[in-house]
C-alpha cells in the first residue's frame, strides 16, 4: 500500500479500512507508542539519576558539617 494512499484514509471518513490499512496503522501507532515509553522511560531515570546525586551532595555536606563543625 502506498503512503499516499494511507495518508488519505480517514477513520471519519464513513468507510471501514482495509485489513493492509489498518495493519499498517496499528504497526505504526505501536511503533509510536513503543518510542514515546522509551523516551519517558529515559527521562525518569536521568531524573532519577539527578535526584541521587543532589540527595548525595547533600548528605555529604551534612557529614562534613557533622564531623568538622
């Protein structure tokens, strides 16, 4: 099937896609879906990754506070 021809399709459009057509939009709708996780997923742990580090730093500083004064 040609891109044109699924870029013309609309679920509006008051016909029922054909079986290649809706294959392809699953395919790609969870090709989508799988890049957007991946990205969250990255997100969250250099977030998380961010949040250990300051959490280090401060409990260093508490020990150095605690220990020199």
């Amino acid at each position: 099937m040609s891109e044109e021809e699924m870029n013309s399709y609309r679920f509006t459009s008051g016909k029922e896609p054909s079986d290649e057509m809706l294959a392809q939009i699953m395919k790609e709708v969870a090709q989508e879906a799988a890049e957007s996780n991946r990205k969250a997923q990255e997100a969250y742990f250099k977030q998380m990754e961010n949040n250990i580090a300051i959490k280090q730093k401060i409990w260093a500083e508490r020990i150095n506070h605690a220990l020199n004064g």
